[in-house]
C-alpha cells in the first residue's frame, strides 16, 4: 500500500470535470485506488464515489492505492491533483 496527502488547489475543488479526469486516470492503474478526505474513504475509480465527498479548494486529501503499480498511481494522481488538473 502506498499513500500521499496532497491540498486541492483547484478553485473547484474536485467536482464534475477535475473528477471525471481523476477517475479515467485511476482507472488505468490495475492497483486499487481510493481517495480519502476527513476520515471518508470511497474508490477513487468510481466518480459518484469520487463526487460524493465533496472536495472543495484547499481540502487536505490523501490518495492510497495497493496494487502492482501502487507507488506510480498515486505519485501520478498526486501530481494531477497538484497541477490543478492540467494536462
């Protein structure tokens, strides 16, 4: 398992777009990804899930993920979320 914490910078937060970027990402990881906010964990792969916590500008989230490819997934993912969705 491997995790990092990052602050959502995005003026949004992670709503519709920034999270239908997030999920389509995770999903190209085999490793199973969550996305956690104020002790709330849901699958990072599902955006419903993903949406449900609400995550709004300056929200402290840690992103986990356990799998084969654990440690890329969420170093990429982090650094999505740090780039402010910017491709």
């Amino acid at each position: 398992m491997f995790y990092s914490e990052v602050t959502v910078t995005n003026i949004v937060g992670v709503q519709s777009r920034p999270a239908t970027q997030f999920v389509n990402k995770a999903n190209d990881y085999s490793s199973s990804v969550w996305i956690e906010r104020s002790e709330r964990r849901v699958n990072g792969k599902n955006l419903v899930s993903v949406l449900s916590l609400e995550i709004k500008k300056n929200d402290i989230i840690r992103i986990i993920a356990d799998g084969d490819d654990e440690q890329q997934a969420v170093e990429e993912l982090a650094n999505m979320v740090r780039s402010e969705f910017v491709a």
